[in-house]
C-alpha cells in the first residue's frame, strides 16, 4: 500500500511540474483564451492565478512528503506488475 502511494504521489509531483512548466490549463481554457473570450488582462491574471495554484499545489505536497527519503518505496513497488522485485533492489 505505502509503495502503491509513493509512486501515485511522484506522478503527480512530475504532473504539477510538466502543467506548470508547460502552462497547461486544460483544452477548454486554451481554446477559450485563442478565440479571445477575455480581454488580454484577464487572461494574464488567469494565467498568474493558475500558476500559483499549481506552485502551491506542489510546494505543498514536497513539503508534507518527503520524496528523498521515501525512495526505497519506489523498489518494492509490484504496481506495474511488469517486473519481479530483487533483495538488492530493496536493500
């Protein structure tokens, strides 16, 4: 269970990193801000908004887990079910 929620906790990590590097803000609100629905105020202060909800989200979540030192948890993981674990893999 500990290491199903460690390797659920890195990809969102890595999620919030790729959406917030690539300003990703879903399909919808791309097209929304392309056809010009908002004045170019309102989209940079959407964008500003958004931005700190995915900064926050993250700064957050490496705050209350500790990513470094749960790292063992990723080799014990059977979540993918692709590959059998070894004891040097776990030590």
């Amino acid at each position: 269970m500990a290491c199903d929620l460690y390797l659920i906790l890195v990809k969102f990590r890595e999620s919030l990193k790729n959406n917030l590097n690539t300003e990703f803000f879903g399909m919808n609100v791309k097209f929304a801000m392309m056809k010009n629905y908002l004045d170019p105020f309102q989209v940079n202060k959407f964008k500003k908004e958004a931005l700190n909800v995915y900064a926050g989200a993250l700064n957050y979540l490496e705050k209350w887990f500790d990513f470094q030192n749960y790292v063992h948890f990723q080799a014990m993981s059977l979540a993918d079910g692709k590959k059998s674990i070894s004891l040097d893999e776990i030590l």
